[in-house]
C-alpha cells in the first residue's frame, strides 16, 4: 500500500483552490502504474515522489494528467513542497529550502510558515518562450462561445511554452470571462490548428489578472488553478511591453467561475530588458489522507 494525501492549493480556505493528490515512495510504480493512480484520483494532476537522483535534492517527482504524463506543472510543485517541508504543521515562524527533481529540469522552492499560515515560492524550470502554431482569433471566440476578444494592452491569442505548452487568449471584460466555455466542433479544431491541448483565458483586473483554464482533451474541463501557466504568462507580459526592468509582483484570480477561487502570485525578473527568470508563489492545506493499493503492473 501507497501513503497518500490531498491539499487544497493556491488557497488557504479548505475546500477552495486546486485539489492535488500527492502519492509518496512511488519509486517502483511503472509509468502506467502512475497513470492509472491519477485517472483513478481524477484531479487536474496528481505527483509522485520518488527517491531523487541527487541526494542534495528533495525528491524526485512525476506529474500527472488524468490521461498523461506532464513535465512540470505549478500546483503540484507548490502543494508538494509544502507537504514534504513539514511545515505545515503548527509552530514558530520558520523557513526551509528544497530541490524537487521534475522532468523539466531543477525546480528550487523556498518554503515560509508565518503565524501558522504556510506558502512556498518556486523559480520555474524553463525560461517561458514563443512556440510554433497559430491560433486564428475569429476561430478563438467561435471555440470559447464569445463575440470579441482583446483586453487592455492585449489585442491577439499568441502560444507560449516553458515546459508545458498554452494558448493565451486575451478576453474584453470579466461578463465575457465568465461566459466563456469550450464550444464544439470548433473547441476540437482550435485545439488542432494551434498544436495545444489548453487555453489560458484572461482579462486585466484591479488586482491584477483573473483567468480561466480549459482543457477538456487533456481530462480537465476547467482548472482552478493553473501555475505554470500563470509563470508562462510572463513572456506574454514581457512581449506587450508590460514588465519594467527588474522584479515585478503580479496577481492572478482563477477558479472563481467554479467555486473554487484561487490566488496565484507570480513575479517576472527583467534584467536589461529580458526575461530572466520567473517566480510563482502560493499557499496551500492538507485535506485527507490515506493509502492506496498499486495497481496491476
């Protein structure tokens, strides 16, 4: 038997954020084994710790969909670490480092406890980037069920990458946010011109960005919290002319429209004008515990 918990991340209100299962001392699960854990637990991801290749680091970790396998993802990173740095327990103010191992590359994360509320910060594993595709913008309201799209200082749907891969879509006004919904056969088409299984929607807000996440091919209808792609938002900040030099504390709201409100805090370092690294940060609690039978190998 596997020992295994949930948290509830990017939130420090039970029941709210993005649902994560963490499945500990998984070192002899195959691939499939993994794969069939997480369609069982059917999250927008579930991790895997592992003994790490470096005994300097944390762990090793693998990062599932409930169809497939992903090189890096933020939620996961944040929850994990979290769990692994013991911190969540209730003590004095303390504050711990750790390496998790994540197909992507190094991902270093700072975790704080204070006044018994614990978050954690990690630097993403790749520098965010341009990615091949296109995404045609009349085909990009067709497919989310919206007239217009653009936002302030945001006019077209644009493909970044930085591990994972999203398609951006700029929105006009939080009505047209919390309208929008994948529409078929044009979701699917999109999806398929664009060379991507998600979409990233956002509008500017006073507190910074509220966001949506879909992606139905990839088993997740919507996600309440979406922190490699927030990290990945970055580059498109940066493109538009958004970022100043230096270190720039941004604010994203996602998960609202399900119930699930989340707060993501991403911060984007520009250094004589590039886009040097970026820093996501979160809080998250532990809901359950339990353990759980391999499946067949």
């Amino acid at each position: 038997m596997l020992n295994f918990e949930t948290w509830d991340v990017f939130t420090r209100t039970p029941f709210s954020g993005n649902p994560l299962a963490i499945v500990h001392d998984a070192g002899d699960l195959t691939v499939a084994q993994m794969q069939t854990i997480a369609r069982e637990f059917n999250l927008s991801e579930t991790i895997f710790t592992l003994p790490p290749r470096d005994p300097a680091h944390r762990a090793r970790v693998r990062i599932f969909f409930p169809t497939a396998e992903i090189p890096f993802a933020g939620h996961p990173t944040i929850g994990c670490a979290i769990a692994l740095s013991g911190l969540a327990e209730p003590g004095p103010d303390a504050t711990a480092q750790l390496v998790l191992e994540e197909e992507a590359g190094l991902v270093p994360v700072t975790i704080t406890r204070k006044s018994n509320a614990v978050s954690a910060e990690f630097t993403a594993p790749v520098t965010p980037h341009a990615a091949p595709g296109k995404a045609d913008p009349a085909l990009c309201a067709a497919a989310l069920g919206v007239k217009t799209l653009g936002t302030e200082g945001h006019a077209a749907p644009v493909i970044w990458q930085g591990g994972p891969t999203f398609l951006y879509i700029p929105l006009p006004d939080l009505a047209t946010l919390q309208a929008a919904r994948p529409i078929e056969p044009h979701w699917s088409r999109l999806m398929d011109e664009a060379g991507v299984d998600s979409a990233w929607c956002y509008v500017k807000t006073p507190e910074g960005y509220r966001a949506r996440m879909f992606s139905p091919t990839a088993g997740i209808p919507e996600d309440p919290a979406t922190g490699s792609a927030s990290a990945i938002f970055a580059a498109e900040l940066h493109a538009r002319g958004l970022l100043p030099e230096g270190a720039t504390p941004i604010r994203i709201d996602q998960g609202v429209e399900m119930g699930r409100p989340s707060q993501i805090f991403v911060t984007p370092e520009i250094v004589q004008g590039m886009l040097q690294a970026v820093r996501v940060a979160g809080s998250a609690v532990k809901i359950a515990e339990g353990r759980i039978a391999p499946p067949p190998a």
